[in-house]
C-alpha cells in the first residue's frame, strides 16, 4: 500500500507509520467480568510487564533526543510519541481492567533515562544501536506475552500493533545506521 510502512518480520497486518490511531469515547470499557481468576492474572502481569517496559522505552527516546536540527531527532520525537501511546494504551487496558501499574515502575524509568542518556552521551551509531537492542528485546517480550497470554480481543489487538511498532523501530534506526555506514565507507 502506497504511504504504508509494515513493521516486523510478521503478517502485514498493522500500519506502523500510524503513530498514534483514534480512540473513541465509545472504545473505553471496563473489563474482565467473568473471567476466569487464572486468565485474569496472567492478563494482569502481561500488562504490567507491558507498562513498565513502554515506561522504559518512552525515557530511552526523550534522553537521545538532543537540541540539534537533525533528522534523527525528529525520528526520536516520532518514536517517543509511539512509545507514549503504547504506554497510554496498556495504562488504559490496566485501569478498565480495575487494575494500577507495577509499585516498581520507578526502576524501569530510572532504566530507560540511564540508556537513553548514554548513549546519547556516545553518539549516534551507539543512539542507534540502543534502539535495536532494546526494541530486539521488546519484539521477543511481546512474541511471548501474544503467544502465552489468552487476550480479549480488543486488547490483542493492540498488542499486536504496538509489537508491529516496534519492529518498525528496529527497521528505521536499521536503515538508518546502514546510511551512516555507507556515508562513512564513501
Ligand atoms: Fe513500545
Ligand atoms: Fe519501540
């Protein structure tokens, strides 16, 4: 599809150059009557664990980012962003669940500032590499989460999204760094 960007190694499902899609008044609901006890806690460690690592992911971004013109800061803004509505959206699944986040959040937002601030404090390739790092790891930590975790629908899919988001990270700073290679080898 023209001005579509697919993310991930997966079925082209989801369209990653959406950063943040609409939400309707209507789409909020609370959830989780008469589930089972079982499924219920297995839904609510997913999210939790989901929470803490998109707190993770929002600092990583926010301290790249530095005060130059570049392209590659507006790329982290744009990341950032996503980062922010993968982190609003399990924030939101968690409460229409009557759930809160983990009291450890605090950890993982200490985390996310230490990597992003280093490698900003590194440059651009190791800015670069963080990303594919950290994102590499989300796509595996949502793999396991989709295949172990028996979703409602709604909150599937938008597991499914932010995974496919994240593989469309790892495919832009990929590219990018390719593009850094090549300008350097020329
Ligand atoms: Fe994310
Ligand atoms: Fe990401």
């Amino acid at each position: 599809m023209v001005g579509q960007e697919q993310g991930g190694g997966r079925a082209p499902r989801y369209d990653v150059s959406i950063i943040r899609p609409e939400l309707r008044a209507e789409r909020f609901k609370l959830r989780g009557e008469g589930m089972p006890r079982e499924r219920l806690k297995k839904i609510k460690k997913a999210l939790r664990t989901l929470h803490t690592l998109e707190t993770m992911a929002v600092n990583i971004y926010k301290f790249q980012l530095t005060r130059k013109r570049t392209d590659l800061n507006r790329q982290l803004v744009t990341a950032m962003c996503n980062e922010m509505t993968h982190l609003q959206d399990v924030q939101v699944k968690l409460y229409e669940y009557g759930w809160t986040p983990s009291r450890f959040r605090w950890a993982y937002w200490i985390v996310g500032w230490v990597f992003g601030f280093f490698s900003r404090l590194l440059g651009v390739t190791r800015i670069l590499r963080t990303g594919i790092w950290a994102e590499s790891k989300a796509v595996d930590h949502y793999a396991e989460l989709i295949e172990t975790v028996d979703w409602d629908d709604e909150t599937r899919r938008i597991v499914e999204k932010n995974q496919a988001d994240e593989g469309g990270h790892i495919n832009r700073w990929r590219t990018l760094l390719e593009a850094r290679r090549a300008g350097k080898a020329a």
